[in-house]
C-alpha cells in the first residue's frame, strides 16, 4: 500500500511539473521552445523507427548469410545511425527541463545501438556488437517512452 501511494504521488508531481514546463507560452511553435523541441521529435522519431526496423531486418539477414556483417548495407546503416543520433542530440537543446534526462538517455542509448553497429562492421563479426545493439535499442525504447507520450499529445 505505502508503494502505491509513493508512486502515485511520484506521478502527480511528474505530471503537475510537466504541465508547468509544458504550458504554452505563446501560440506559435518558432516563439516556443518546448512546442520547437515536440515538432523536431515528431518529425524524428519516425527516422529512428525506420532506422530500426532497418537495423532489425538485417541483423535478421545475417543469421543466414553472415558476411553482410561487413557489407555496404552495414556501412549505410551506421553512417545513417550517427546522423540520427546527432539530429537527436541536437534536438535536445530544445527539450523541457523536466525531459532532459530521458533525452539524454535516448540519446546515449541510440549511440550505444550505433556503436555496435560500427563494431560490427569492423569486425566482419554478427556477434560482435550484437549485445550492444540489443541493450542499445532496449535503453532506448525505455528513454524515449516519456517523450513519445508528451510528444503525441503536444507536438
């Protein structure tokens, strides 16, 4: 019982400091950081789905035909991953107080997915970077749940 009333109260807080760093300060987007901040992710996270699903189908290739590991759609992947990371990084700057961290962590995490990526490639290994790709990607979709839900709903 004491559990459920802390994270109760753990949520009405989060929610009453979102709505105070979420309150729109004016109605147009260019004059409002955080409306800014929701239109970049909205226009970004569909590049990281897509990024992913990529990612996802030829991590499922290489089960059967491992050289992909260090081929050209692998090079293309990573080199498309860091550019999503470094939008995502730079969107950032935009983001309320109350999400920076989850950005942040959205951000490292992505970069982490990359990383293993590049390792992968480099080695001409699917098992090397793999585990950093899953844990990656499983960081993350944690990160990101918060900002996707504001996202849907102010952006």
């Amino acid at each position: 019982m004491r559990m459920s009333l802390r994270l109760f109260l753990s949520t009405a807080l989060l929610a009453v400091a979102l709505g105070v760093a979420l309150s729109p300060q004016s109605a147009r987007a260019e004059e409002n950081p955080v409306h800014t901040y929701f239109a970049g992710v909205n226009q970004l996270l569909p590049e990281v789905d897509a990024w992913q699903a990529d990612l996802d189908a030829v991590l499922s290739a290489m089960v059967a035909k491992p050289e992909l590991a260090c081929g050209d759609d692998v090079a293309a992947l990573a080199r498309r991953g860091h550019g999503i990371v470094e939008d995502l990084r730079g969107t950032g700057a935009l983001a309320p107080s109350v999400l920076q961290a989850r950005h942040e962590a959205s951000v490292d995490a992505l970069a982490q997915a990359v990383a293993g990526l590049q390792a992968m490639l480099e080695s001409c290994d699917r098992n090397v970077g793999a585990d950093e790709i899953a844990a990656g990607n499983a960081a993350y979709a944690k990160a990101i749940r918060l900002i996707r839900y504001y996202s849907a709903r102010i952006g």
